[in-house]
C-alpha cells in the first residue's frame, strides 16, 4: 500500500489533477476543500503526509499548520502563490517541512513529497544522524537541539557532519582537511580549529566544556557517539 496522503484544496479541478497523478505513482489521495475539514480528518485519520494550500475559503492555510503543529509532526508541504515570500518563510518558521510555488510541475510535487517523506523513514537513504537530543538533518542541512535548528553556516555543518558520520573515531586535522575535499571551503584555509569551537557554540550546552566534540590532545577531535 502506498502512502496515505492529504490534500487540503479549494480549487477542485487542481485538486483532481494532484489527486489523479499522485495516485498513478502510488499514493493514495484523500482531499479536504477548507482548513477546518482537513484538521477534523487529521485527527480520525492516519495520513504519511499533507499537501497544505494556504488560501482556503475559510480560514488561512497558515492558522492549520499552526494548529496541526500543536499536536502532529505529520510531514507538511506548503502550496503558495507566486510572490509570497514571507508566507513562504513563516510557513518553514512554523513547521512546515517544504513548499512549492503556483503554478507547480505535477513532477515537481512527487519529488517533494517523496524527498519529506525520505527524510522520515528510519534508516532510509534521507535518514537524519541522531545523538541523544542532537539531530544532523543530511538533507536539509540543518542540525536541531532539542528540536530547535542551531545556527551552523555551510562550512561547518559539514565539518559537523564530517564528524559525526566516524562517531566514536578520533580524527587529526588532515583528516578532517581529506573528509571535507571538494566542498568549497575556502574559510577551512584558516583553521579548522575556529571552526570546531563556533560548532560547539551551535551545539554544545556548556561550549567551555564539551561532550559532544571532544579534543584528544595532540591527535585530533572524535565526536562522541553516547549522547544525552
């Protein structure tokens, strides 16, 4: 069986098209026409993921995800209308896992949804690393702590990942150099050092004094694989 998938929709004949071409790939399709009527059916029904309109007749796609986010992590992606940006923005703020513009490639929308839905299959090829309250988010190149995103720039999320993808073996700083090739790390030509403490800044509740990357004296760093 598929995956159960939601679509809160007014416009029927888009409505039809999703349903119709998600359900030739596999998905089986229910579909709500207002906010409050997909909220009644997430709370009696299973669903693997919501497709979220966020202009609905009777109240603002926004104000659902709000409401659903107080009692689901159910995978959501977002359907706006060209130009906005802010919508766009608050929707991800608020939880809202991705969105897509109007109009939109009915393909597009598979390979978004099936790329969320990825990112929530344990041991699945978009599998998060997890330690303990820490989570590394591959895919979205995020890190969470207590589920609360850290602010990492690129270079060092993936140093971080770098890091914890050999969880457990300590790693010189040449290595660390070799494990990071062809990225554009042009800030690595300083020192990785730098790097490690801004990291343990994002991550660590005591950066002073860390237990989640730990330096070994004269050798290197390891990132520790017990974590609380």
């Amino acid at each position: 069986m598929g995956p159960r998938i939601l679509l809160i929709e007014d416009d029927g004949r888009l409505a039809e098209m999703v349903s119709e071409y998600l359900g030739e790939a596999g998905f089986r399709v229910a579909v709500a026409a207002e906010g409050r009527a997909g909220l009644e059916r997430l709370t009696r029904e299973p669903y693997d993921a919501l497709v979220l309109d966020l202009m609905l007749p009777d109240m603002d796609g926004l104000e659902v995800c709000r409401q659903l986010r107080l009692k689901s992590d159910i995978p959501v992606l977002m359907l706006t209308a060209r130009g906005e940006a802010m919508d766009r923005v608050v929707g991800l703020e608020i939880g809202a896992d991705d969105y897509l513009p109007k109009p939109f490639e009915p393909r597009e929308l598979l390979a978004r949804l099936r790329a969320i839905l990825r990112r929530r299959q344990p041991g699945g090829p978009g599998n998060a690393l997890r330690f303990g309250r820490l989570e590394i988010d591959r895919d979205a190149r995020v890190a969470r702590l207590d589920g609360a995103e850290r602010g990492l720039t690129g270079h060092q999320f993936t140093l971080l990942v770098a890091l914890a993808e050999k969880a457990g073996r300590v790693l010189s700083r040449n290595a660390l150099m070799d494990l990071v090739k062809g990225e554009p790390l042009d800030a690595f030509d300083r020192s990785i050092d730098v790097h490690i403490s801004r990291i343990r800044a994002a991550i660590e509740d005591d950066p002073k004094r860390p237990r989640r990357i730990l330096t070994v004296r004269g050798a290197g760093y390891v990132f520790a694989k017990q974590q609380d």
